[in-house]
C-alpha cells in the first residue's frame, strides 16, 4: 500500500514535470539561433576594446569580472572548508590510533605497486602536463582557456605523481607550505588587481593596463593578469582539497612502505 | 554537424541513465568519469572548448576520485568500528 502510493506520487510528479518540461522546452530558440543582443554586441565590439581574440574569456574577467570574483571565493571558501573539516577528522583518528593501534592495513586496502608502464607513462606526462596548463593559463585572452581552465590542470600534475607511486614526491609537493601561499596571493592578487582600477581608473575592476597588440600574449590589460590570478588560485586550491582527502590514505601508504 | 550533436546528446542520456541505475558506489564512481568524458566532449561539439576543458579535469578525473575518497574513508572507519566491537566482545 505504501509503496503503491509513492508510485501514484511519483507518477504524478514525474506526468506534472514533464508537462512543464516540454511547455518551456516550446519556448526555446531553435539550434543555433541566438536571440539576445549581448553576445553579438560583444562579439563586435570586445577585440577593439579590449584587444582580445577570445571573447569568453574578456567576458569572464573584464564585462562581469565582478562576478567571477564572487565565483573565485565560492571556490576559496570550499577549499578551505573541506581543508578544516578534513583537519578535524584527522586528529581525532590520530588520537584513537594512538590509543588501539588498529591495524587498518587490512591487505586487500594495500594498493598494488604500480606497473612500470603506469610509472613511465604518469611520470613522462608531468612536464608536458605543466607546460600545457601554463599555455592555457597564459593564452586566455587568444585562445579558448584561462586562468580556471589552467588551473585545474595544472593541479592534476601531482596527482600523476601519486598515479605513478611516488608518495613521497607527491606529500612534498601536495603538503609544501607554497601552496598555501598560492592559494592566498591568487586569491587576494584579483581583489587587488581590482582596487588598481579603482584607483587608476574611477572603478573597482576597470580594465587599466596597458592593452597591447591584439593577438599577442600582452594583450587583454587586465584581462590577462586576472588569468593568472585565478590560475594561481585553482591550481594551488585543488592541490590543497587533494592533500586533504588523500593526506589519511597517504599517512598509512607511507607506513607501510617504511 | 546536427547528427553529431543529436549523437552526443543521446550518448549522455544513456551513460547519465546508466551511472545512475549503477547501485555499487565504487562502480558509479568509474562510471561517472566517463560520464564527465562524454559530458566534455559534448560541451566540445556545442563549440565550448573552454568549458569542455575544465570538464574532461573536473568531471572525469577529480570528482571520481573524490568519491572514491570518500568512499575509503567511510569503510576504513566501519572496518575500525568492526574491529572495536569485536574487541569488546573479547574482553
């Protein structure tokens, strides 16, 4: 009886939202047909003022660069909320384990020593790795990319580290106290880039670098340096969240190696 | 181009239809990052590469792994629970 009701609930719902659904799904723009005026506007008019070839990312850290800011602390905040809620888990285990040395290294937890070819292969692909998310990172105002597009795969690159079983490595590189600092400096660096604006220009954000040659890697003012904020601040953000989930795992790995 | 896209928007649904019908999850897990590939090269077809770039990273490698995370953490501490319980009784 019961679940015959939440059957008839369900199928109710489920009639109701695709209703809805496909009523607005009537309103929209065929394939292709784009109805406002802001992207064509933009589309026009962002290589001349800005000296930008991609428009998206003038959009994200020029037009509404104020937004992104709010989207780049959105960002900052959960890392450092996974970070202290993770730090409190973890004394509180290390406090138990002093007290019952439970043996968590149960063998089928032991992960298997990565193959020479996964080793060769992760390790072969850091360098490539970080120069292609520096590119990305740099080339924001060019090409398709950015500073967050950088940024998150830059901080792949010791997760390929840890791929290849290289513990120590990765614990150095994860736990070193740069990536903090990073963190902090991409962060405040775009409330700072900001307030120049507001300063040289009259207000908060406005593009106030020298634009450049369009096309160039100088080009985009501002654009450009917010890039590599944001950059900075992805890139060091996820390495953190990473150290956070994998720092228990790591510690035991690390035990057992010895 | 509009078969490509009707292609790629039919194999989301299936591979969105199969992670969730996909109980174990370690196995979702797996799942869901080719999920976030499929998602990427979608976000790709529909000319957004920026998007497409942070999606391949964020949706196919770095959420994946952190439910696996997540998940080991949540067994090791009933595995501890396990090991704590049976202490008891032995005593």
């Amino acid at each position: 009886m019961k679940r015959r009701g939440r059957m008839i609930f369900f199928l109710l719902s489920a009639a109701a939202f695709a209703g809805v659904y496909l009523w607005g799904l009537r309103g929209l723009p065929a394939v292709g047909h784009y109805r406002g005026p802001y992207g064509d506007v933009l589309n026009r008019v962002a290589t001349y003022e800005r000296h930008v070839t991609d428009i998206v990312t003038a959009v994200n850290f020029d037009y509404r660069g104020f937004d992104t800011l709010g989207e780049e602390f959105i960002l900052f905040m959960s890392v450092i909320g996974g970070s202290v809620l993770l730090r409190r888990q973890r004394e509180e285990e290390k406090s138990e384990h002093r007290d019952d040395n439970l043996a968590d290294e149960s063998p089928e937890r032991q992960a298997p020593e990565p193959s020479d070819a996964t080793r060769v292969l992760t390790l072969a692909l850091v360098g490539p790795l970080v120069v292609f998310g520096l590119y990305i990172v740099a080339h924001g105002q060019l090409t398709p990319g950015g500073g967050f597009q950088g940024g998150v795969i830059l901080a792949t690159a010791p997760l390929l580290v840890y791929l290849a079983g290289d513990l120590k490595k990765f614990k150095q590189i994860t736990s070193h106290t740069l990536v903090e600092v990073g963190e902090a400096v991409g962060a405040g660096g775009y409330l700072a880039i900001g307030l120049a604006g507001l300063i040289l220009g009259g207000s908060y954000l406005r593009n106030v670098a020298a634009l450049g040659t369009t096309g160039t890697i100088n080009s985009g003012g501002t654009i450009a340096l917010i890039s590599l904020a944001t950059g900075l601040e992805v890139a060091a953000g996820f390495v953190l969240l990473l150290y956070a989930f994998l720092e228990q795992t790591l510690e035991i790995q690390l035990r057992g190696e010895k | 181009m509009l078969f490509l896209q009707f292609t790629i928007l039919s194999f989301v649904a299936v591979t969105a239809t199969a992670v969730v019908l996909t109980r174990d999850p370690a196995k979702q897990a797996i799942g869901i990052s080719f999920y976030g590939l499929v998602m990427a090269l979608m976000f790709f077809i529909f000319q957004a590469p920026d998007v497409a770039l942070s999606q391949i990273v964020i949706g196919a490698v770095a959420l994946p792994l952190m439910i696996l995370l997540a998940l080991t953490k949540i067994r090791r501490h009933e595995d501890e629970q396990r090991a704590k319980h049976k202490e008891k009784k032995a005593a």
